[in-house]
C-alpha cells in the first residue's frame, strides 16, 4: 500500500482530539469512517482500511453516532438466513 503525507494544521489535530503521536492512525480512521458515512466502503473494506476488526469499527462508527446502513431489506435477508439455517 502506497502512503501519503499530508499537513494538517496542529489547530485542526488539537480540535479532532488528536494527540499529535497518534495523529496518523487516528486521522486514517476518520477519514475512512467518512467514506463509510458515505457508502464509499462497506464495513468490511472500512475496517480493514482503519485496521481494526469489524466489531471494533462498528463501535468507532457507534461513539460518533454513523449508522451501520442496515436496512430493511437487510433485517429480512437475515431473517431468512437464521430460518433457513434453523436458527
């Protein structure tokens, strides 16, 4: 994977909550928890891009208030699913 740098004025880490030894991992899960906000990335790919397991990104996403997109459609495919498969 190819890194980028990038300058972020110290205001704006300070004002994020980014304590500047950490600002590089913190800012990538931001980031990535944007482009999942946004229906860029699934939970899946987003949890690996922020390189974190799928439950731990689901509570990051839940302390910053990002719905996890389940719709539905989603809860009735479950639904199938568990009684397909008895449970």
């Amino acid at each position: 994977m190819t890194n980028v740098t990038v300058e972020i004025p110290t205001e704006v880490l300070t004002l994020a909550g980014l304590p500047n030894g950490s600002a590089s991992n913190r800012a990538t899960r931001l980031l990535v928890l944007e482009l999942f906000r946004e229906g860029r990335v699934s939970l899946g790919r987003a949890a690996e891009l922020a390189g974190a397991s799928v439950e731990e990104f689901m509570e990051f996403s839940a302390q910053r208030q990002v719905s996890l997109h389940y719709t539905e459609t989603d809860l009735c495919e479950d639904r199938a699913t568990a009684d397909r498969l008895k449970l």
